[in-house]
C-alpha cells in the first residue's frame, strides 16, 4: 500500500517547480529532496535546500522521517539537520509537548503538505521552544546577525545544485502565457473579395434573368 501511494506521490510532486525531486537506490521508500523557495521576500530565496525523506512501511499511518543534509541555522533545526515540526510527530494528542492531535502527523497528510509546512517554517520560525536554542536567541536578540548568517546558508546550499539543472525564480516559475488575440476577419483572408464578387455576380445574373422572363411575360400579354 505504502509503495503504490507513494509513487502517486512522487508522480506528482516530479512536475513541481518548488522541489527537485529522486529516488534513492530506486527506493520508493527513500526520497532525495531539494526544496526550492519561490518568495522573492524571503530570507531563503534563491537557496537549493536538500534533504532525504525515509518513509515507513507503514505510511501514511506513520510520518516519514526528514532530515537536511547540510543542517540550516534555524531555531526548529536540530544541528544534525532533523527538524522539530509538529506535522512530523507521532498522530495523537501529546500532552507533554501541548500538541493537538490536528497539529500532528495523520494518515490524510501527504509528502506535498509536509514540505510546503517545512518552507513555511524557514521564514516564520516558533522561538518558544527550539530545536536550536543558540538559533533562537540569536532571532530574538540580534535578527541582523541571524539574517547574516541564514545568508550564509543560503550560499552554501547552491553548491548541492546538480549539473544542468535550471533554478527556478519566482518569474519564472508563475509566469502567465499571454493569449494569443484572434486577429483574422474576412478582408484579410485571401480570396475573400473573389468569393463575395463571385457570390455577388449570381445574384446579379439571376435578377437580369428574372428580368428577362418578366419582359417576355408582358410581351405576351400585348401580343
């Protein structure tokens, strides 16, 4: 069951332009990922951020594993790359932690909505509880510091950008084809003005023949 989802999965997500996806040894149960940020106003636009994605056996009753392979100086980071993010935690209530179960992992989730939690995460960080408290107080205390450093990691990451592989830009990736105006009208087709004279043409000969015929009536009547 978890393999024939997945490959629906990984279909799909292959014709996204925010990700780079592969398959791992070809195991559909091992994902390579890069997330690609789109907001030209975020701190990591520009970054090619990659990552593996273990799923279990058992998905999607189970939250796949995600971890950076070049960890990010981020509060919710852990500094081996994992990530604290709730979407990823066992389904149930946690009292511990105060997590609702609709803030966790369920079986209705999906790779799509575990990523697109992840890179909105990166710019809207939860300070109150750190994975890396270090990243956390840096935020808090001195952001132009922190900006300089996410800076950094966002240069860094640019070197995991595969050979021939073209980075989307927020242009790029939301550009609009523009419609194409139907400009055709009839002077312009050729034979146009022929096909309305030859049209024109018969309705004249047929007028002078019922001319003809009427003349010849009324000569007949005289007669």
């Amino acid at each position: 069951m978890a393999e024939k989802i997945l490959m629906n999965e990984y279909k799909d997500l292959s014709k996204e332009t925010w990700t780079n996806i592969s398959l791992i040894n070809d195991n559909i149960l091992d994902w390579s990922v890069a997330l690609i940020v789109l907001n030209p106003d975020s701190l990591y636009y520009g970054g090619y951020f990659k990552a593996r994605i273990t799923f279990p056996s058992n998905y999607p009753f189970a939250p796949p594993d995600f971890k950076f392979v070049r960890p990010l100086w981020h509060p919710n980071i852990y500094p081996d790359g994992r990530l604290c993010i709730s979407i990823l935690h066992q389904p149930g209530d946690d009292a511990m932690s105060g997590e609702s179960a609709g803030e966790r992992w369920s079986p209705v989730q999906r790779v799509e909505s575990v990523l697109i939690s992840i890179l909105s995460l990166l710019d809207d960080a939860e300070v109150s509880s750190p994975a890396n408290v270090d990243a956390g107080v840096m935020l808090r205390l001195d952001p132009k510091a922190y900006k300089e450093r996410v800076k950094q990691d966002r240069e860094k990451s640019k070197e995991d950008i595969p050979a021939g592989f073209e980075m989307p830009t927020h242009e790029s990736a939301f550009k609009k084809e523009e419609p194409i105006a139907d400009t055709f009208s009839w002077s312009d087709s050729e034979g146009g003005d022929e096909f309305g004279s030859d049209v024109d043409e018969e309705m004249f000969d047929d007028d002078d023949e019922d001319g003809e015929a009427g003349s010849g009536a009324d000569s007949d009547e005289d007669a």
